[in-house]
C-alpha cells in the first residue's frame, strides 16, 4: 500500500461568499425549501438578529437569544421546544462558534436544517461536527445531520468583531489546518486547503491589527475560516483538539484563547513525529523556507510568536485556568485513546500544560 494512497468523501453545501451576500438571506431560506426561521444568536448579538429578521418578514418564526459558549443541554432543550412552539422549519444560526453549535444541537435530535451566517473565523459551520456539555463534561460527535446546509459568509459583518476576538478567533481557524496537516486519515486535497487557510490567517491577522476595519483582511480571515473549517470537517484531529475540549468544556474556559495558547505547545509534542506537516505549517505562517524545513519547532514558536505579537494569550493562567486543575485536565484528556503522530504520555502531557499555563515559548 502506498502512502499516497487516501479516502476522500465531498459533502454537499452550498456556500455563499462576498460583501452583502447577508441581504440573500430570505433568498437562501426559500432555496432550503423552509418558510419559517427560528434566528439563533447569543444576547450580545440580538440587536444584529433582530436587523437581518426584520426583511426576512413572515420568514422569520422568532428569535433565540441565550445561545451558550460549549452549549449547555439545558440551552439545546430551551431552543428545541421554542421552534416546535413557533413551528419553524429551520433555523438560522447568526454568529460565532457557540451558536452554530447551538444550531447543531438542535438540528442534532430534531432533524432541522441550519442556515449558518459566522461572524466569526470559528470554522464550524463546515464541520459535522457537535459538542454538549452537561454536568460539566463536554460529549463531541460527528453527524451529517448537523452540518448547516448554508453558509452565508458576509465579510461586513465581521468588521464590529473586537480585534482581540478576532485574533483569537482566527488562531483557532489555524489549528484546524494544523492538525489537519498530520492527520491520520489526511488526504492531498485537505492539505493544500489547510496549508492555504494558515496562510490566508497569517496574511489576515497583522492587517487586522494594523487596522481592524479593513475589508480586505476581513476578507482573508473569513476565507481563511472557510478553508480552515472545511479540513476540520473532512479529517480527524488529534491531541491538540482533544486537550481544547477537555480544558474549555470541564474548566468553562473561552473555547478561541484556549485553541491560541494550547496550539504551539501541541504542535512542539507532535513536532519529531511530523517534521513534513511542522515544515508546511511554519511555511505557511512566513517562517524562512530554510529555517521550516531544518527546524521542526519553528512552527511551534512562529504559532506562539505570532500570538505575542498581535496581543493575543499565551498562558493558560490568564484565561482562567487554575493551577490545581492541571492534574484533573491531564487525566480526562488520557481517558480516551485517538489518533496523534505521538503516543500519549503522561509525563509529556503533563510538561505541556505546564508549559501552556506559565506561557513558556516552546
């Protein structure tokens, strides 16, 4: 068998992209076949949920506004009994990560096909790809059922994004592709998509510091998440995923700091198993073509450097993490095995959070 040898599956949305694509909404409702939308956003966002229902008319069954970062079971069962009460026929996610989750969730037991509008670089509106948390334990799966049949990426809509969200937000999309890179079941086709998303990314995240209203990087990181979100659908990750979901859904941490202070120090556990994947990462964030290919942590600390450099967090102790949880968060992420280019060692994962609570640069 050869090594180039692969398993590729398409699955099917529609994608609609560019400026002022948002005023196709009640266009793309209908394309669905749906008349009634329930509008899912989280509170701070209701006042941009209540803007894009209001041309959407009769279209529009309602709005739900208690969307939920990890997406507590209670939050799902809130939103799924208000649609059957509206009888909407499907709904529209508008915003980040916590509430297409949310769209996911409900989409998940009742079949309800989501309209997914990200304003965020999240990436999981490409994603089959579900969490719950309930009783402080965050379950993932993956199911076709709640991949959002549309996406309108409209890159207006991510310029009132707060710049440190918005870094945060596309260091994330970047470990999608990173771990794209070296996963077990990678494919040629994911990969250009991944090493092009981290670029996109890189290009995108000194434009946004330079001047967080400028489309054009707007336009990069919202591409970037695109690409970053379709490798995070399409193949496996690996420990750095796993160490995210653990730390975010048991220890309630932001899920975008965690992804940005946790990726360099994953990549440096992983860095020997996987010198081609760390080379064609560390290109793609700009590091010298010489430097990538000879040394496999210059992906690690091009990661990190880049973090430090656009203020983003690099040390868990500062987003929330305590100290004496560290033992607990290695434990859960040891329960299950998953495939990772190292084998999981408890000693070694143990020095990685450490390092990832104090910020050490790899």
């Amino acid at each position: 068998m050869s090594d180039r040898d692969f398993v590729y599956t398409s699955v099917s949305q529609r994608i609609r992209f560019g400026t002022h694509s948002v005023g196709t909404l009640k266009a793309e409702i209908e394309h669905m076949g749906c008349r009634r939308a329930l509008v899912l956003c989280t509170p701070e966002q209701r006042p941009l949920a209540q803007e894009l229902s209001k041309p959407l008319e009769g279209a529009a069954a309602g709005i739900f506004d208690q969307a939920r970062m990890h997406v507590p079971v209670e939050t799902a069962h809130a939103a799924q009994q208000l649609a059957r009460q509206l009888g909407a026929d499907c709904a529209v996610a508008v915003g980040g990560g916590s509430t297409i989750g949310l769209g996911k969730a409900i989409a998940l037991d009742s079949g309800l096909p989501i309209l997914a509008v990200p304003t965020t670089y999240a990436g999981s509106e490409m994603t089959p790809i579900f969490g719950v948390t309930e009783g402080g334990v965050k379950r993932t799966g993956r199911d076709a059922r709640v991949l959002p049949r549309t996406v309108i990426y409209d890159p207006l809509l991510t310029l009132t994004l707060p710049l440190p969200m918005s870094v945060t937000s596309a260091l994330n999309a970047v470990a999608h592709a990173a771990e794209g890179l070296y996963a077990a079941d990678g494919n040629p086709v994911m990969s250009l998509m991944a090493e092009e998303g981290i670029r996109c990314m890189a290009r995108a995240i000194p434009g946004l510091c330079a001047h967080a209203q400028d489309l054009r990087a707007r336009e990069d990181a919202l591409q970037g998440a695109w690409l970053c979100g379709t490798v995070l659908g399409n193949v496996g990750m690996a420990l750095h995923h796993k160490l995210c979901h653990t730390l975010g859904g048991s220890f309630d941490l932001p899920h975008a700091s965690v992804h940005t202070v946790v990726l360099p120090h994953a990549l440096a556990y992983n860095s020997a198993a996987v010198p081609g994947a760390m080379h064609r990462i560390a290109r793609a964030l700009g590091v010298d073509e010489s430097e990538a290919a000879a040394q496999p942590l210059a992906a690690a600390r091009a990661v990190f450097d880049l973090a430090q450099r656009h203020g983003a967090p690099t040390a868990l102790k500062d987003i929330g993490m305590r100290e004496e949880d560290l033992l607990r968060a290695r434990e859960l992420a040891m329960q299950s095995q998953y495939p990772n280019p190292r084998p999981l060692e408890g000693e070694a994962l143990d020095q990685l959070l450490r390092n990832a609570f104090d910020g050490i640069r790899p």
